[in-house]
C-alpha cells in the first residue's frame, strides 16, 4: 500500500544533522580548554537550520545545553576536535567516530 508522506513526516520527531567546529585562535583570554564554538543543525524533512557560535569554558557546558537541546541523530565533527569537546560528545551521545588517520 502506497504511504502517504505526510503521514510519515507528521510522527518524525526532529531529527537534527549538527555540525561542530572549534576556534582557539580567537580567544582574547586564552585560558586552557577554552574555545570559540560554531554549531550548525540542519533538520531534513522541515528544512529548518539552526546555528550559533559562543565560547565555552574547558567543563564545555554550553556545548552539552545545545547538544541536549536538539538531540542529533547525526554529528559531523572536525578531525581536531579538543579533547575537552571529544569527551563531552561520548559521554552524553552514542555517537562513536574515529579522528583521521586512526
């Protein structure tokens, strides 16, 4: 039986493809761990794109907010992702990834 796409989209929760990257060259205080992050969402059936840029301390609790926030389904991550980044994303995801190279 032919199903109908409204049907499907209409039970689809929001399923955010986010993207995250770092900058530690823009810190003005540079102290250790902190970062400058970006974070684009992209949520396919609505075409609804979310995105912010904020630093965050070495605990990376602005990351885990937004991340909790939107649930991704998928993650895009950077190869040099921080170790502070790196940790927070395996301990509240079930995202396993592998950096280039390893």
């Amino acid at each position: 039986d032919p199903v109908d796409v409204e049907e499907i989209t209409a039970d689809v929760s929001d399923n955010y493809l986010l993207c995250i990257c770092e900058n530690k060259e823009s810190l003005r205080d540079k102290k250790k761990g902190d970062v400058v992050i970006g974070i684009v969402g992209v949520q396919p059936t609505t075409g609804e794109v979310v995105f912010d840029s904020f630093q965050d301390s070495s605990s990376r609790l602005e990351l885990e907010s937004r991340v909790l926030r939107l649930q991704p389904v998928e993650l895009v991550l950077p190869s040099d992702l921080s170790d502070q980044s790196e940790r927070l994303i395996s301990s509240i995801t079930s995202v396993r990834y592998f950096r280039d190279g390893h």
